[in-house]
C-alpha cells in the first residue's frame, strides 16, 4: 500500500479522498491549515475514524502558501511513514463574483493559494521522490478551465495557471520514475463545506439612455457562442481524467454539423462578415444565438 499526502484535506474532495484511501487500505496524511484551531473538528473526527476502524490517517499542518510550512509537513510525512508515495494536490480557494469586482491584490492572492501553493509543495516532495526514483504526482484540476463561466473569473485563472504548471511539471519529473495525472472533475454539491469569497460589483453610474431606434429587442439580441474546445489535451507522461461537464460542447458540434444531404450554399451566397453575429465553423455554419 501507498503513502499519500493529500493536500486541502479539511473539506471537500480532499476530506472525501483522505477518507476513501485510508479505508481502502492506504496510509494517509490529510494536511489542512490551521488542524488546531480553524479545523480542529476534521481533526477529531479523522482521529477518532483511525481509533475506531484502525485505519492509517493522519493529520499534519500544512499552508501551501509557506514554503516552510510545506517543507515541514513533507519531512514529518517521510520521517513518520518512512516514505512517500503519492501527493495529491487538492488544496485551492474560490472566488465568486465578477472580475471587475476584485482588486489586484486578490487576484494574486488566488493564484498564489492554487497554482503556486502547488508549486511549493512539489518543491517540498520531489527531492524525496527522485531520490526513491518513483511516485505519482495526482493534480485536482477543474473543468472549469474548458467551460470557463462567468463570475468565476480569478477562479479559472488560477486553475488554468494551476494545470500549466502540472503539465510542465510532469516533462520534468518523468525521467525520474515519477507518473503525474491530472484529474478534472466538475462541482462536487455533496462535498463538505468549501473554502469561498464573494465580492459585489460596486454600482457604476447609470449610462446614457440608448436610442429607441437602436435599441434590440430580446428576440433579435445575439449572444457569444459558447466555447466548445476540447476538455482535455494529450500530455506527455500526464494522463489527464475529465467529467461529462462539457456535454454541451458535444451537443453544439453535432447541430452544427452539416447532413450528407444538406444542399451545398450558391454561388452567389452573402459570406457574412468577422463582426456578423454568425460565422463559419470548421464542421458547417454555427449560430451565435443560443439554443438552449
């Protein structure tokens, strides 16, 4: 069996791994901040499952903002267990509201919580793991990088940042034994609590009244087409596992898709223009009006 250090274990996919893996037979270490104070009561219930059960999980402090914080928990990891096998990179922080809303400072602020706390972690672990010359590196990415939605704006740039950093990471480690995987899965509603901040838009002045005569009907208003690019892209030594959550993609391309039988458009055919709300796509002609 494995020795795994799961990051953000407190909540969510991280608190619902550490649990499967320890009953499954694998010794864990579910790190979290603050196991004293903020997460005292994950702490209790994840000690009292190991007297109960007998299973092998264990907490440790760990902020991936600190590099001496990560450092620590690794070597407590290594020293205690003997070795280490796994990291799962799990710890992340979320903002909901719209971009314009967060200042820069936050935006950093993410970024260094979800993409670079991950980097501080591996920085801890591979030393440890090239030196054993195995290991696997697992990376809780999003989907949210492929459907990009609105008012998740910093979000989906530090998960963006986030799987950049693994992909690269992996060319690195792999010549060292060491497998990544980067796991994409959707919104988990059944997960415990997650960590969160909203911000509300400040109210802008009211803009200048549009003209009657100008003004669009919601009939005739066109919206954005929505993004339909691949949910995952091949890596190298990086297997990369992704939800359904982008079935609506597939459902675009199939409409879009021209019939055998379709008639082919005239000569004399009106091509629209860059700036017209519809535009040619790779498999036929895509609306930019949605259809659900």
């Amino acid at each position: 069996m494995s020795v795994v250090l799961i990051t953000g274990a407190a909540t969510g996919i991280g608190y619902l791994t550490a649990k499967k893996l320890a009953a499954d037979g694998h010794t864990v270490w579910a790190s979290m901040r603050d196991p004293e104070s903020h997460n005292q009561e994950t702490v209790a219930e994840f000690a009292g499952l190991a007297r109960t059960s007998g299973v092998n999980l264990h907490t440790v402090a760990l902020d991936v903002t600190s590099q001496e914080s990560a450092n620590a928990a690794v070597k407590t990891v290594v020293e205690t267990s003997g070795k280490l096998d796994v990291v799962v990179q799990n710890a992340g922080h979320l903002y909901v509201g719209y971009v314009e809303a967060f200042t820069d400072v936050d935006i950093a602020h993410l970024l260094d919580i979800n993409a670079v706390g991950a980097h501080r972690v591996n920085r801890a672990a591979l030393p440890y793991l090239r030196e054993q010359r195995s290991g696997t590196l697992l990376y809780v990415g999003s989907t949210i990088i492929v459907t990009t939605p609105p008012f998740l704006g910093p979000y989906v740039a530090s998960k963006a940042a986030f799987d950049a950093l693994a992909v690269v990471t992996s060319y690195e480690a792999a010549q060292f034994g060491i497998e990544t995987s980067i796991v994409m899965p959707g919104p988990s509603p059944r997960a415990r609590r997650t960590s969160r901040t909203q911000a509300a838009l400040p109210t802008p002045p009211s803009p200048p009244p549009t003209p009657p005569s100008t003004r669009s009907s919601p009939a005739t208003r066109k919206q954005p087409l929505r993004s339909c690019a691949p949910a995952w892209r091949p890596t190298h030594r990086a297997s990369r596992t992704r939800s359904l959550a982008s079935s609506h993609c597939r459902a675009a391309r199939s409409r879009s898709a021209p019939s055998s039988t379709s008639p082919k458009p005239a000569s004399n055919t009106s091509w629209p223009s860059p700036t017209s709300p519809e535009r040619r796509s790779s498999t036929g002609w895509a609306s930019a009006t949605p259809s659900h």
